[in-house]
C-alpha cells in the first residue's frame, strides 16, 4: 500500500493533481482511511503509469479516463 505522499514521490506528480485524479474518478484509491488519508495499492500504480504515459501523449485526461476504463482495456498490452 501506498500513501498519497509515497505514490507522490514515486512518480514526481503533486499530492494535489492526485487528489484531483481521484476526484474525476481517474484514478482511485484502494482505501480511504478514517482520517481520510488515501491509500493505494500496486493495480493504482500500474493504471498512474499508463495515465503517465497518455499525458505525455498530450491526451486530455477525459480522453484517458475513458480508454483506461474500458472494459476491453488490457494494461499489459497498452
């Protein structure tokens, strides 16, 4: 499991565009806490990578969100 500080660092992205990805419903976390403190596990790391990968594409994250939650969508073939 990961904190939201921990994926923070690991990937360079602010703790707020994190927040905001979870807000849009890109990426969500394994677990929020009773102290509210988002946490996730490595499936979030995998799908934060891929969602990486399309915005250096320069694909806006609505466009993202709707390839990464297709049903036919297949992380380890992307």
């Amino acid at each position: 499991m990961y904190t939201v500080k921990q994926l923070s660092n690991l990937t360079g992205l602010s703790v707020r565009m994190l927040h905001y990805y979870d807000v849009i419903g890109l990426l969500k976390p394994f677990v929020v806490g009773d102290n509210r403190y988002r946490h996730y596990g490595d499936e979030a790391l995998y799908r934060l990578q891929q969602i990486m990968f399309y915005r250096e594409l320069d694909l806006p994250l609505e466009e993202i969100k709707k390839i990464t939650s297709c049903r036919d969508f297949d992380t380890m073939k992307a």
